[in-house]
C-alpha cells in the first residue's frame, strides 16, 4: 500500500493540520487490512511521511467510543513488525525557516506555514509526538535512514535537508544511506545499495514478528 498524501505548502496549501493527515492514513490501514487485521505491519515514510506514521500510530492508541473502530486499532498496533524511517526530522530541519520566509511572500498564492511548524528546530509540537509515540511503540523495532549527499538547488550544492542528529534518535539504530534527501526513497533497481540495505531491514523485522524469512520484497520508486 502507498499513501499519497497532498502536503504541499508552497501552493493552494491544504487547511490541514498533522492530526488531520494522521486520521487519513490511520484510516486507510484500517480500511485495506480488514481482510487480513492481523499480517504483520511494515511502515516506511520518507520525510514527513515518518511524522505522519507516527501521527496515525498515536491516534490508534488513544481512547475511542466505537468499539469496532478500537478494536481494528488494536490489531494494527499489535500487528507492527517494525518501522522504516527515511530522512525523518525527528529533530526538525534548518530549511524550515527559509521555507516560512517564502511563504511570507507567496501568501497570496496559498502557501501556508501550518505544517512547518512540526519541521522547526526543537518544535514543541515534534517533540510532544515524538515523547507520545515512544510511550506506546518505544519496543517496535524501528531504524532511522539518513542522507549523506548534499542535495542540488538551482545547481548549487546545499547542505543535507535532514542532518543526522535531526533524523536520529538517541538510542535507536541508525544507518546512512549514499544519497540525497530526495534519493532515500528512490532505487535504480535491486542492486541498487540503498535498495539492498532496506530490503535486508524489511526482512529481518517481518522474520522477526513471524519467524518465517520473506524472500521476495520488491524494488519501487516509492513515496511517503
């Protein structure tokens, strides 16, 4: 399953928070695993799309009225086998201020800074999801990707969109990957390392939840 999710900013920007986009995918996974409520789960969100996974995964775990809807939360959430991130802002990201300063002057083509604000350095909202979604899934294996290649911007080198102490979390496993922040969810093909490394990663946590080894995972474009 890909969950395409419009959280563009720049232009006619969406009036919808994070908790917003959070029910959409949580949502989704109830919907498509109805057949299947207990298959082992693998999440993998680029960028923002790891602040949406967690999101979706913290709402699962609050209280609701509908019994039916908290019990198909409850399979998901006990169903998770591990969670990719890739060049997640766990910590937040430098460009977040440049992004605000655009949206200062693009205001009137509907560019919004509502989502930003989960991108800034040391943003409290970040920080709140980031305590309440270790309460509840701190013992789901999880791995946090980073970039390491500058990324090109009007052909000039910039520094990384994520830097590694943003997209890593203190005492989680980490692992860099030879790409820029737009490559981490893009392969070649399958020889493609970035591809083999995740793959790997998919395997060991599905093997570990099942005790069965999967052998087919495969290659895509990918998206959050």
């Amino acid at each position: 399953m890909t969950f395409r999710h419009n959280s563009g900013w720049r232009y006619k920007a969406l009036v919808k928070d994070l908790p917003d986009y959070g029910k959409q995918l949580l949502s989704a996974l109830r919907a498509i695993r109805a057949t299947e409520p207990e298959r082992p789960l693998i999440l993998v969100g680029h960028s923002f799309g790891g602040l949406l996974i967690e999101q979706a995964l913290v709402i699962a775990k609050r209280p609701t009225t509908d019994e039916r809807i908290a019990h198909q939360n409850e399979y998901l959430t006990n169903s998770l086998a591990g969670i990719i991130f890739l060049g997640t802002p766990h910590a937040g990201s430098g460009y977040s201020t440049l992004g605000k300063l655009y949206c200062l002057f693009h205001y009137w083509d509907g560019a919004s800074t509502t989502l930003l604000r989960y991108l800034d350095v040391e943003s409290t909202e970040t920080e709140r999801l980031e305590d309440e979604f270790l309460a509840s899934f701190d013992r789901v294996p999880s791995i946090d990707y980073h970039e390491c290649v500058p990324n090109t911007i009007l052909g000039f080198n910039v520094n990384l969109i994520v830097t590694k102490s943003a997209a890593t979390r203190a005492g989680r496993t980490s692992e860099a990957l030879d790409t820029d922040h737009f490559g981490l969810n893009k392969f070649e093909n399958e020889k493609d390392d970035s591809y083999k490394k995740i793959k790997h990663t998919i395997v060991e946590f599905t093997k570990a939840k099942t005790g069965r080894l999967v052998t087919e995972v495969r290659a895509s474009g990918g998206s959050d």
